[in-house]
C-alpha cells in the first residue's frame, strides 16, 4: 500500500471553489483546510455546520474533524448551534462516535 501525501493548505477562494464542487473528495479536502487554515472562525463553523447534514459520512466526519481544528486554533465555537449539531450526526452516523468525542474533547480542552 502506498500513501499519497496531501498538503491540507489552500487558500479560502480555492477551498470555496471546492466546495462547490460538490465532489467529495475536493470537499472533504476543502473542509480539512478549512479547519486548519480559515482565518475567519464564523465562516469557518458556519461551513462545517452545513457539511455536518451531509448523506455522505466522510463528508459529515470531516466536518466534525474540521470543527475540532476550529476550536483548537480559534479558542472559540458558537456551542449553542455545535453542540447540538453534533449530536444530531452522531445519531445519523453511529459509527462516527470517535470523530465526534475526539472533537468534543478539543472543544473542552481549548474553549
């Protein structure tokens, strides 16, 4: 098995252009930049909160990983509207209850 390196920096206008896209793999990668990169924490949540509806489980644990980085290079997330989002996908996605304690950990841990 070989592994292909991928860096997760893109600019916003790239990482917009991705999402509209509405390939996965080019929003799972949008989402993860996002996470890492966005300098505006709103737009930033606001996004992954869209993709966290998404029929898709990587797309939606994507945005769950992404609401983890916000949260730990921001110190701040809107958890009135996170917090329960995240539980609404934990219930549509089960197997996803790792991704999303991960996350609520980095919340606890960093705002």
């Amino acid at each position: 098995m070989s592994f292909l390196y991928q860096d997760p920096s893109m600019r916003h206008e790239k990482a917009t252009q991705l999402l509209a896209s509405g390939v996965d793999t080019d929003v799972i990668a949008a989402l993860i930049s996002i996470g890492l990169n966005e300098v505006d924490r709103t737009w930033a949540q606001n996004t992954c909160l869209q993709y966290l509806t998404s029929e898709t489980e990587s797309v939606a644990a994507s945005a769950i990983t992404a609401l983890g980085h916000i949260a730990r290079r921001h110190g701040d997330l809107e958890l009135e509207a996170v917090l329960p989002a995240l539980e609404i996908v934990q219930k549509k996605f089960p197997s996803l209850e790792g991704v999303v304690a991960d996350t609520l950990d980095d919340i606890d841990a960093f705002t």
